[in-house]
C-alpha cells in the first residue's frame, strides 16, 4: 500500500458495520463508502480450499477445517469469489494459520496447517484468477503466522507481505526480521501506533497500516503520524474524518 498525500482507507472485511462482514455484500458496500483496499481473512478447508471466514468455526458451530467449501454456509465466499467482488479496490488478504487457531482440539494427522501448505494454496489461487497483480488490482498478504508470509515470499514474489502484530514485546527484532525478509509493511495493532514506532518503520522502510480503527479524532492522529493506510469498519467515516 503506497502513500503520497493521506492514508488510504482500507474496509475491515468490507463495510462490515453496515454488513456482515467478509461477505460480498460487505465487500461491494465497502465500494459504495468509497474505500480504497479491502480487508479480509481466509481459512483453509480439509480438502484445500480458501474461504473468506475470520473466525475457526461458523455460525453454526461446524469447524472450518474439517468441512468442504461446497458445504460452507452461503454467506461465506471463497477466495476467488472475493478478490472479484474487490475489482477496483486493493486487497489485503489476512491468512488465519496460528498455532492452536483452527477451532477444535481433534486435528487429523494428515492434515497440515503449516505456512508452507497455506502460502501454496493462497499463491496458486491469486495466480490464477483473471484480476492479478499484472491486471492492476493491488493485493498485500499479511498474517501473525510467520512461515505463511515465507512461503508466499518464495512462491509468489510479486505478491508483497506485511507482518501482523499486536504486541511488539515478544519478538522485539521482528521489525529488522520483516525488513531484512523484504516485506514493504507491518500491519500493528493500532494503540501501539507511536512516533517512535513510525520513525523505526521509516528508518527500515516499511510501511504502517494500523488496524482496527474506528474513532475519527485517531483516524485524524494516525494520518498526522504518517500511517500508510487505516483499516476500518466505517470507510464512510474514514472518509469524513479525513475530509475526502
């Protein structure tokens, strides 16, 4: 996500305060509130499939990884369907692959849940689909998951990557880490969002998109910092707050 003149307003998994979120519904409303990226997340299914969930279990209690995408319920869309519903708009795609994050304690043995098999499968569908990179439509891969944004550094190295976190503490050089790996951003939780921390990422050239923001008067502060983009609920408020 580039920056010249204000922070670009990215949808946290579409309009998701006016629609369910990670829907195309949310994605299309997210269009409408006149965002410039979208956020979602996708899960792996237990035949390999990408769906577009945040969290390991549905609604309806059926856990993510053990079931098919053909029996997700129908609000849920896969990957590709997504990244069309986006056309126009950048996507941030938020791979959900961290220890102990897929919603039952009964794993079956052959079913990996390692960087390597969810970067191979995100890689492969984002090849794949008629709105790519060489198409004009921007995409961004970001997870907490290291070895995820690893394995889609060296399947896809077009596609650019942004570590996620949300405390700074536990790992300290994972800033120099994402740097030195090439990644042009990190995607930090939004009250660790300081002038130090924006000086660190300038120094090492990494760009800052702060998540989850949904307070204007931040909105205004996080832009005075020099925040690449906002991740929101609201782009409309975004939009206002910012005086677009």
């Amino acid at each position: 996500m580039s920056n010249t003149h204000r922070p670009l307003i990215c949808a946290h998994r579409g309009a998701s305060a006016a629609y369910l979120g990670n829907t195309l519904e949310a994605f299309h409303g997210a269009r409408e509130q006149g965002a410039d990226w979208v956020e979602l997340d996708i899960r792996v299914t237990s035949q390999g499939e990408l769906v577009v969930h945040h969290d390991a279990t549905y609604a309806d209690g059926r856990v993510v990884w053990a079931t098919l995408a053909s029996d997700r319920p129908k609000e849920v869309p896969t990957l590709e369907e997504s990244l069309l519903a986006c056309a126009g708009m950048g996507v941030n795609i938020e791979i959900k692959n961290s220890p102990g994050d897929f919603g039952g304690p009964d794993v079956p043995e052959d079913f990996s849940f390692d960087g390597q098999r969810i970067g191979a499968l995100m890689a492969r569908v984002v090849a794949s689909r008629p709105l790519s990179l060489s198409e004009g439509q921007p995409i961004l891969v970001s997870s907490f998951d290291w070895s995820s944004l690893q394995q889609v550094r060296d399947l896809l190295p077009p596609l650019p990557t942004a570590w996620l976190f949300a405390d700074l503490d536990r790992d300290p050089l994972q800033l120099d880490r994402s740097a030195a790996a090439g990644e042009v951003a990190v995607n930090p939780w939004e009250p660790l969002i300081d002038q130090a921390l924006m000086n660190r990422c300038s120094e090492l050239g990494l760009q800052v998109n702060a998540w989850t923001v949904d307070d204007p008067d931040r909105m205004r502060e996080l832009a005075g910092l020099g925040v690449s983009s906002i991740i929101t609920n609201q782009p409309a408020q975004a939009r206002a707050a910012l005086e677009l």
